[in-house]
C-alpha cells in the first residue's frame, strides 16, 4: 500500500536548525522520494517499507533533542506526482 507523509519538525531550542537538517538528510538518504518545501518535507512510498525507516530516522532525531514536536499528515496513496488542475 502506497503512502504519502508529510513533516513539519519543530525543536524546542535556539539551535534548531541543524536538528532540522540533519533530518531531512536523513530522509534525503533513503530510497524513498522525498519532496521539500520551506514549510514541511514529504516522503513517498510503500507502508510496509517507510514505516520501520521512519521509526528509526525520528527516533535517532528525538535523541539529539532535549524538546521537539514533530507533526506528521499520512495519506493513502503515493501523491509525489500530484499537480494543480487549476
């Protein structure tokens, strides 16, 4: 099954941007397709395969990081080629 995820990662810190970096290159580095805006990171694939990396990609994030929110949106299906018909 197809999925589409989108990220917004916000750390509790002054320093929050290499946090923020450093996650996103995370996600760059995998075999997935990963999409980015200056409001949130997207990355594209099958469950089954993006959810034991994810796990461990935001785990390994979180403990670097004494506070965090991390907001995530799941969609079912894979929206990396969507384009506005309007």
């Amino acid at each position: 099954m197809d999925i589409s995820i989108e990220f917004t990662l916000t750390p509790l810190k002054d320093d929050y941007e290499p946090h923020i970096i450093g996650f996103i290159k995370a996600l760059r580095a995998s075999e997935f397709t990963v999409l980015e805006n200056p409001l949130s990171t997207q990355i594209f694939g099958d469950y089954d395969q993006i959810m034991p990396f994810l796990n461990q990609v935001i785990k390994e994030s979180f403990e670097g990081m004494d506070l965090a929110v991390l907001n995530m949106k799941i969609v079912k299906t894979n929206r990396s080629d969507y384009e506005p018909h309007f």
